[in-house]
C-alpha cells in the first residue's frame, strides 16, 4: 500500500476546482468532486475526479432523497458528516468523470468512508464498462 501522506490529492478526498476548470468541464457551480484515480498516478500532474452534485428532489421533512428509485445504478448517495465536510444530501455521479490537472483543485472538502468507496468502486466498474 502507497504512502497517501505523500500524494497531493489523494483517492477517495473531496476537492472544490477553481473557476477556471469548473467551466472546462462544464460545472456551473463551485461544487466538491471526488478523486477517484489511483494515488499510483499521482506523479503525473492530473487526476480523474467524479462530480458531486445536491441538485435532485428531497424530502422537505426529512432532506434526503426523496424518490431512492430514481437514482441511476451509477450515481452514489452521500450523507453529509464531518469526515467529507458536506453540507446536504448529494450524489456522486460516477457516469461523469473528468481528468483535471493538479493546479485545477482549489480547497479540500474532506474524504469519505470504505462504505461510499465500495459502492463508489462498483458505480466506476458499471460506468466504464467493466462489470
């Protein structure tokens, strides 16, 4: 296992993209995505990230999301906590994947668990055709 204490953006963190970056890959808000690549891949300069978004129906009562079922096989839903620094409900949309250089990254969010990373690995795998 890599040393993660060594590489700028690790897999698995939430970072916000400057302005700059958000509009080349056609994200209309600051918004956190998630680094999906391998820390293998580190040295290279970029890193695939998957968006995150909070913009779908919810619960007024309880702020979750209200229709689950509407939720595509490759999105994952995120409950905000301290770990990844979210503030609501989102999804992380692993069928919208972007390369982003390393100078593109503004702050970090937070990381997220084993549990989001499992189901995260699984929504990659169908995405990109490797299930």
């Amino acid at each position: 296992m890599e040393d993660r204490s060594k590489v700028k953006r690790p897999r698995n963190t939430l970072w916000s993209l400057k302005r700059k970056a958000r509009k080349r890959v056609g994200i209309a808000k600051d918004r956190p995505c998630l680094v999906v690549q391998s820390n293998l891949f580190s040295p290279y300069g970029t890193r695939a990230v998957c968006t995150i978004t909070s913009c779908f129906e919810k619960d007024p009562k309880t702020g979750m999301i209200k229709n689950i079922k509407d939720v595509r096989d490759t999105q994952v839903p995120i409950a905000p906590d301290k770990q990844n620094g979210l503030s609501e409900p989102s999804l992380i949309c692993c069928d919208q994947i972007h390369t982003v250089s390393d100078g593109d990254f503004g702050k970090q969010w937070g990381e997220v668990d084993i549990k989001i990373v499992e189901k995260v690995d699984a929504a990659l795998k169908l995405s990109l055709g490797l299930k």
